[in-house]
C-alpha cells in the first residue's frame, strides 16, 4: 500500500473516530499516526488499523483473534504488544469504532507518565 493510500485510509478512520479536526495525522514510518491531543493512540501500517491498548482492550482484542503490531528488524521478529490489530466487526461499526478509539485515547499515557502493563517483546526468528 503506498504512503498516499495509507495515509488516505488514516484520514477515513480518523474521519469516522472523532468530528473534524479532532485527530492529527502524521507520518510513522511506513504508516500513519493518529494522534489526538499530542499524544499517538492509533496508526495505520499496510493497511491495518492498529489501536493503543491497556489490559482490559489486549484480551478483548485476543479474544477476538486480533494480533499485536510487529514487524522484523535486524534479523529478529519485533512484537509490539501495546498495539493491536482492531477486530473487522469494529471497524464496521463506527459507534464501536469511536468506543474503542475513546478507549485507545485512555489508554495512552500521558508525558511523564507510563503506563505498568505494556510490553515490548522481541523473539529471535529463524
């Protein structure tokens, strides 16, 4: 998917999460960053929106057979557990879209402050 298209599809989700203006979209690697208020909740990488998460959201979201962000750097797959994939029937709902994206907004810190239960775990691939 290219930068145009990605960041085309962020500007939808963003469109469908909050009213004008309330969601920034910015560059994020290969992707886009949603970010409200200064501080990135969502973003879209290949095509796939993916959605900051606490405890409660993570066993949702694996529930629903959603996977992590992760990706592979210098020879090893990099698994991004306070990111998930958001779950198809929420996308589709732009209630439970907005539901989940409010939740998302909650469950980013805010400066200076970290939240106890994110993880960032690397595995070695062979």
């Amino acid at each position: 998917m290219s930068s145009g298209a990605t960041r085309q599809l962020a500007l939808d989700f963003a469109s469908q999460i909050a009213p004008a203006g309330c969601v920034d979209i910015r560059r994020f690697f290969g992707g886009s960053a949603l970010v409200r208020n200064g501080t990135q909740f969502a973003f879209v990488m290949k095509g796939t929106l993916y959605l900051r998460v606490d405890a409660a959201m993570r066993a949702e979201f694996e529930a629903d057979g959603c996977e992590p962000f992760s990706y592979r750097a210098a020879g090893r797959e990099v698994t991004v557990r306070r990111y998930y994939a958001v779950p198809a029937h929420v996308i589709d709902d732009p209630a439970l879209l907005r539901s989940y994206a409010e939740r998302a907004v909650h469950a980013t810190p805010t400066p200076g402050h970290r939240l106890s239960d994110t993880v960032l775990s690397v595995t070695p691939s062979g």
